[in-house]
C-alpha cells in the first residue's frame, strides 16, 4: 500500500572547504552549499523518517558532539530549524508520531536525529549496526558517532535475505506494513550502507544515500565533480564495492523511468524533490 504522503526535508545544509570544486564550473555560481535530504513519510500508522540528518543535540552542542574532522571539513551550518524535529513540530506534528527510522547508513550527519524520536525503532542493515559499534577501521571512527543512537535501544537489524528489487537484492522493513520500504544494499560507502526504496502513488521512490554524491554521476555520460569525486573515494571503506554499486544503480536510472533516484547530498536533486526551484 502507498504512502499516504511524503515530504522532502533538508535535515542539514553543509559548506564544505573547497566550494569551487564540489560543482562544475559552468553551474557554481548557482551552488549554495550541500543538504542532507530526508523524507517524512506519513502513514495510517504514524510517521516514518528516512534519515535523519543532524540532530537537536547536534546543533547546540556542534563540534564537540560531531567530532572535530566532520566540523572542520564539512561545515555545517548547525540551524535548529533544520531539525527533523523541528520541521515535523512545524507540519503539526509531534517528535512522539515518529514510529520508525529507516537508515541508509549511521554516518555522523545522517543518524544525528534519532535520539529526538524517542518511540521511533531504528531500521538498519546489521552489518551497518556491526561496524559503527567498534568502529574499526580507520575511517569509521570519526564518522560514526555513538552519542547519537546512545539513548535508544529499540532496533530492528536486518541481514540481507534473497528478496529481490529491480535485480537488487533488497529486505523488506517491518513498519506495521504499510508502506511498501525496502532496504537495498548497496555497500562500499560504509560496509552496511543501504538505498531506501518507498512505494508512492506515482510509483517507486529510491533514496540512494552516498551511494553517489552528485546527479550527474548516473546520467548518461558520468561524470563528477573533481572535489565530489576525491571525498568519495576518501570516503569509502571498500571504494571499488562502491564503484561496481554505483554502476549498477547508474543501468537503474537509465533503465527505469517508472523510479525516481535522489542522493542525500546533491542540493539540485533537493530543490527539483521539493519544489523549492
């Protein structure tokens, strides 16, 4: 059964160091800065997050509880505005209508809200949940915050079981079954990253995560921004796992008019999902 209603919410507006090259030339003038675009799903049942972005405690506490290479680089704007918490209060809505969170990954700036829904059980890959608990690797332990999932307890891991989506092996979320959400992996990012796949009206929603960090990268002619393209690789604990999955969400996109693919970071995708532009 479709969603009843979704909204798309920037939950984090970032300014990176080096702007100039995080965009192509012929379009920085138009470049702002990045977002962390979540989506609010309303259901019979109550609410659904799909990431969560930075959190209340994110932005009044900023570098101390982010960690001071996420701060540094990243620069984020810290606007308690931005919340999904203050965003949901400003709909109508109450932080105790959060029923579930369903995450594409822990990463710092997209697991900082769940301390904020309280009655919210927190979706997961189990290998994702695995490896932001010891945290390590080396580029797991900046990115991953523990103080930010610290107060929560009610989660739902899920091990990757043979379901299939659109040729990806996919796990179906149980959110009081409605509506249609599944956990695709698509690893490489962090080694339990996942896509979140929504069933709308109109068709099927996939919030890719970091599996790509810029629009272009699953167009028909690829390409990235120089800055975009060093930060993934940087990024990635398994870099050619992420390749081969960016690839195949690339023959998606290409292939499915029927599915509308988004990332979490690129401010174009944001603005044509929201109807801000």
């Amino acid at each position: 059964m479709p969603a009843t209603r979704i909204h798309h919410l920037n939950c984090a507006s970032m300014h990176p160091l080096g702007r100039p090259l995080l965009e192509h030339p012929g379009q920085l003038q138009d470049f702002h800065g990045l977002v962390c675009h979540c989506l609010l799903i309303e259901t019979e049942a109550g609410l659904i997050l799909v990431d969560t972005g930075l959190g209340v405690a994110d932005v009044t506490q900023g570098r101390s509880r982010l960690g001071g290479m996420f701060s540094h680089v990243v620069r984020p704007a810290l606007r308690h505005e931005e919340t999904a918490r203050h965003q949901i209060e400003a709909l109508g809505f109450s932080a105790d209508d959060v029923r579930h969170i369903v995450l594409t990954h822990l990463d710092v700036d997209h697991a900082g809200g769940i301390g904020d829904f309280p009655q919210a059980r927190v979706h997961v890959l189990a290998s994702e949940y695995a490896a932001a608990q010891p945290r390590r690797h080396i580029k797991e332990r900046d990115r991953y915050r523990p103080a930010q999932w610290a107060a929560t307890d009610d989660w739902k891991r899920y091990e990757v079981d043979g379901e299939r989506w659109q040729g990806f092996d996919a796990v179906r979320a149980i959110v009081d079954s409605e509506p249609d959400i599944l956990l695709v992996p698509l690893t490489g990012h962090t080694r339990g990253h996942a896509a979140i796949a929504v069933r709308a009206e109109t068709g099927w929603l996939l919030h890719a995560g970091d599996a790509y960090f810029h629009r272009d990268e699953i167009g028909q002619r690829p390409c990235c921004p120089f800055g975009l393209k060093v930060f993934e690789r940087l990024m990635a604990v398994d870099n050619r796992d992420r390749a081969r999955n960016q690839a195949r969400l690339r023959e998606l996109a290409l292939s499915a008019s029927d599915i509308d693919i988004f990332c979490s970071h690129d401010p174009v995708e944001f603005a044509r999902a929201s109807g801000s532009r």
